[in-house]
C-alpha cells in the first residue's frame, strides 16, 4: 500500500502542478501545529523565487484548486481527501484529512495481511552477525545488547520481505579454549585427553558440568595474569589445540557441547533465536589458502615476520593500523578470523549484505577487515558490509552495569531479579493465581528489558534504570503492554456480549481523539521502511509509544462498551483490533509479547 503522506503529497503537487508550479513543491509533510492542522505544506515558499511571486498569492491559488478538487469530489460521490484546506500568510498551505478518506485508508489497511506494509521489490540475502557470545564464559550484560538489537534487526528486514540469515558467530577459538583446558589438566591431570599415547575413545560425558566450566575460566584467567608459567602453559595449550591435537580437540568439543546447551537455553529465554551456530573455529579451514592468496595476489607482504595488508586511505584523518593476517609465529588473530568467515559467508550463503551487531568499541576492527575484504576481492563490489556498533549499558552511577555488590552482572541473574521485580508488582497490583503471576511476570520482564535497551539509538550508552523500565507508566516496555492487555479485554467483553460485529469496518472518526488515533495508525508502514533502512528498532518504539497513548486518550474520553448504538461501537471494535494488531507487530518486531492479562 501506497503510504499515507505520499498520497497527500500527490494531491496536494497535482494542484501545484495544475497552477502552473512545479509538482515537486506540493511535497507536504506533517504538522508541528497539531492544534492548527493536521499536515502541512510549505511549498509556497520554496517557490517565491522561481515565479517571482509572493507565497501566499501561490498558496492561495494552489487551496483554491484544492477546494475545487474537494468539490469535483463531492459531486461525483467519491470521497475527497481533505475536510479543510487553508493558506495562511507568509504562504503556509494547512491541511487537515477527511475522516472518510482517512476511514478507508485504513479499511484497506485493516484487510491487508502485511498491514499496508510492502514487501520488498527486490528480497535481498542478509546475513547478520549477532550475539557473538563466547564459548565456557558467562553470558553477561555486555552481550545482551548484541542479542536484543541483533534479533530485532533481523526480524523487520524479514517483515520488509528480505531473506535474513541470523548467526550467532560463537568465539571458540582463542586463548580462553587454552586456559580452561590448562585448569581441568591442573585439576585432573590423569584424565586421558592429556595421555598423548592415549588411542582409545574418549568418554562421551563432559569431564565438568556448565556451573564447574562457568568458574573454572575466571579462576583460570586470574591464575594467568600472576602466573607466567601457567600463561605460557595455557598458550601452548591454545597452539596445541589449534593444531588438532587429539585429546586437546576432544576436551575442546566438550566445552562447546556443554556450553552451547547453556547458550540456547539462555537465548531462548531472552526470545532470541538464531539459524546458524556458527564459530570462530568453522572459518579456520579458509586461512591457509586466504592467506597465500593474499601473498600471490600481493595484497599482503611480511613485516617483521608477520603477513600484513595495508588498509589505510589518503582521506583517513585517523590512523587506520595495517591488517595482520598472520602474526610471526604463524598464529592467525580475530581478523583473520572475521575475514575468512566473510569466506565461508560467501562460499555458502552469497549475501547481498553482511551486518555485524557489535559494541561500537570494536569499530576499528571491523574498519580495517571491511577495507581488506574489499581490497583483496573477498566480496563482490556491491556487496554491503555493514558495522551497527552499540554503546555501553551503565548503571545508574554511569559506569558499566553491575551488581549491587560490584560484580559483573550475569544475564541470567538480571532476567531474575527483573522477574521478581515484575512478579511484585503483579501482585500487588491484584490477586492473581501465583503461577499465572509468574508467567506473565517473565513476558512483562522481557518487555521491560528489550524495550528500555531498544527504545534508545543503538549507537548511544544508556544507562539500564530497573525502576523505569518495569515501570507501567511513561515510555516503557510494560506501559506498551499494558495498553495491548486493555484493548484485548475491551474485544473479550464486547466478543462475550455481541455475537455480530466480527466483520464490522472501521467507521468515519466521530470525535478528535478518535481521528488521532487513526492518524498515528497511518504511519505504520513508513516508520517500518525507516525502521529497516536504518536499520533503527528504536523508531519502532517510538511510534508504538505515540500509539499506545493516542489510544489510552481515545479510551479515556469514550465510553466504548456502554455505547448504545451498535453500529457505532463495531466501528470501534474494529479500530481497536487493527490497532491491537499494529502493537502486536510492533513488539514481534521488538522481539517480545504481550500476555493476555496482567
Ligand atoms: N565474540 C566477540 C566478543 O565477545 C564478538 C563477536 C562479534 N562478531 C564478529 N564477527 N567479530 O567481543
């Protein structure tokens, strides 16, 4: 479906273009006046220079038009597009809709599957780098922003029609895998992965469960920061494994089996899914031959031992490191990995773009391996290499968030205590059945904590207020709900009266809260085309905010299911369903749902 405002701004340039202007200045926009109007065009001044003319003289003679073609309309029984048009000196052109015009936009609205919003002319392969967790470490706050932007990212460009690959690129391959396996060797030296004349099977059970592998890489990474030998041990361990030595490569495979288990659980109750699994080690097969390639090529020359590609540019006006491929001893590092997994992309998915969700600090990694996928011809010219860098999630005092004893805040101990916190407030609230409670206490959580990070431009810190977020009022996850949870229980009640009204269309506004809530309800497939080219969850939330209260005004100010003439009340029934089905959207694109009750 055409989008509202464009349809405006046609009437409005075809009567430009009728007075003998240019189409082009009847582009109209909407209104900072709502009290004076509903939209607005200022074309008329744009265009005092071009026809010597004063602007209101042109806006005059373009409302003159515009008030003919309302005309025209009324006679031939169709519907015209404006109620009232007006030119108001130095040359504003103000307009405000027809509530029928505005009606059936949205009846169309209401009968289309996709809710005016177009697929794609062109469906475009996406792949989107999200989560990045890493392998035997806890997840922390840290990787939660990754998380909740990423899969939002991924859901609107499906919903705008695009073939999107989500993966969760584990990192698996670095110095950690070597120091865990160092800690169960100091602890379990007997075991047979470290018997090098070991040939049997190795055990099918994890030497350690999740809990054991969660401590042992902080006491592991602590021991090697004090202790050279044991950080030469835990090197040689990471070279060890890196070279597919047996046992090595055994222990490594339990750590990511048991990790990985951890991992889905984890996504799962955050709503985040992903359909590849993807990790740093399934693009080391790539880096010998990228590596020669790149030498051949001459792309890359040896420095000092290590092979490197220049990356800078005349026009940098910051220093852009060169790429190190491979360091002297022959080690590949995590541009070699990113660059060989952009390989492996290509190899198998042929994307038109690749989008990397990760905290904007690693900027200048990604800087220099898009310029040297680009220079060495890993990617087709006009293939998108896309860097959607994050900010810092703070606490209250500013600092990174922590808990309250100082700690790094796990993501499974903030889902829980936002749950308590959100199970409380139910409760409080009204009885309710515990076990209900607590189900809709881990909806209402989730919403508080993916819509407080959403809400925000990605790019920006923000600082993560439990008070606010689990707050029912004001910009908040909850308060979105809250909403969707009223307009459900309005449908149930009338549905358990009213055996009619199903099939009811939306009905010609009777009253100003009411057109404002079909006129926000208009905007619904731009702000989805912004939200995807820009790739910008945070418009969502706010045009689901500006939703949300133009219709808690609207049910404010009418009596709904008291209201006696049938009709009347099917007609807005069946506002209040499309607009339930925007905010269901909405959230589905955010990544969180609604419950039935709270
Ligand atoms: N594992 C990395 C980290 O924790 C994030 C990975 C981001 N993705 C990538 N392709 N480099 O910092």
């Amino acid at each position: 479906m055409k989008k509202f405002l464009d349809l405006i701004s046609a009437e409005v340039a075809s009567a430009f273009e009728a007075c003998g202007y240019e189409a082009s200045y009847g582009k109209t926009g909407i209104s900072n006046r709502p009290d004076l109007c509903e939209y607005q065009c200022n074309g008329a001044m744009a265009a005092k220079k071009k026809y010597q003319k004063a602007p209101i003289v042109i806006a005059n003679e373009v409302v003159e038009k515009l008030m003919a073609n309302m005309e025209t309309a009324r006679e031939q029984g169709m519907t015209p597009v404006f109620d009232s048009v007006e030119a108001v000196n130095p040359g504003f052109i103000n307009l405000k809709v027809s509530g029928d015009y505005l009606a059936g936009y949205l009846k169309e609205m209401a009968a289309d599957e996709n809710l005016s919003v177009e697929k794609a002319a062109q469906p475009k392969t996406i792949i989107i780098d999200y989560g990045g967790a890493n392998v035997a470490k806890p997840l922390h706050v840290g990787h939660l922003r990754s998380a909740i932007i990423g899969e939002s990212i991924k859901r609107i460009c499906r919903f705008a029609g695009h073939q999107v690959i989500g993966d969760v690129h584990l990192g698996d391959w670095g110095l950690q895998m070597g120091l865990i396996i160092t800690e169960v060797r100091h602890r379990n030296p007997d075991l047979p992965y470290f018997d090098e004349s070991f040939e049997g099977e190795y055990p099918q059970e994890a030497p350690f469960t999740i809990s054991e592998l969660e401590e042992i890489y902080p006491t592991a990474s602590a021991k090697s920061k004090e202790d050279e030998s044991y950080r030469e041990e835990a090197l040689e361990a990471t070279a060890k494994l890196q070279e597919g030595v047996r046992g090595y490569h055994a222990l490594w495979q339990h750590i990511l089996n048991v990790s990985i288990a951890d991992l889905k659980k984890n996504y799962g109750n955050l709503n985040v899914e992903f359909d590849l699994w993807k990790k740093e080690s399934d693009a080391q097969p790539y880096i010998p031959d990228m590596a020669e390639m790149m030498k051949k090529e001459g792309y890359a020359y040896e420095d000092q031992g290590a092979l490197i590609v220049d990356v800078k540019e005349e026009s940098d006006t910051k220093e852009v490191p060169p790429c190190i491929i491979l360091k002297s001893d022959g080690a590949a590092l995590y541009t070699t990995t990113d660059l060989a997994t952009i390989i492996d992309r290509v190899k198998n998915y042929d994307p038109d773009e690749i989008i990397y969700v990760v905290d904007k600090r690693q900027e200048m990694h990604f800087t220099q391996v898009f310029r040297c996928a680009r220079k060495t011809k890993l990617v087709k010219e006009d293939m998108d290499l896309k860097f959607l860098g994050f900010g810092t999630m703070n606490g209250k005092d500013g600092k990174p968030f922590k808990t309250r004893e100082g700690g790094v805040m796990r993501l499974e101990r903030l889902i829980s205590e936002i749950n308590e916190e959100m199970y409380n407030k139910i409760m409080e609230n009204h009885e309710a059945d515990p076990e209900e409670a607590r189900r809709t206490a881990k909806l209402v959580g989730l919403s508080a904590i993916k819509y407080g990070d959403l809400s925000n431009q990605a790019s920006k810190d923000y600082v993560f207020d439990v008070d606010k977020f689990t707050s029912f009022e004001g910009n908040t996850g909850p308060y979105i709900l809250y909403t969707m949870v009223r307009i459900k229980s309005i449908l149930a009640k009338y549905r358990a009266n009213t055996a009619a009204g199903e099939n009811a269309e939306i009905l010609t506004p009777a009253g100003e809260s009411e057109k404002a809530l079909m006129l926000e309800l208009t905007k619904f497939n731009s702000v989805i085309e912004q939200a995807e080219e820009e790739l910008a969850p945070h418009k969502i939330c706010s045009f689901i905010y500006d939703l949300s209260n133009a219709l808690n005004r609207f049910y404010h100010e009418t009596k709904i299911l008291s209201h006696e003439d049938a009709a009347q009340q099917a007609g807005w029934i069946a506002l209040l369903t499309l607009t339930l089905r925007v905010l269901e959207t909405g959230i589905e694109l955010l990544g969180f749902e609604a419950p039935e009750r709270m």
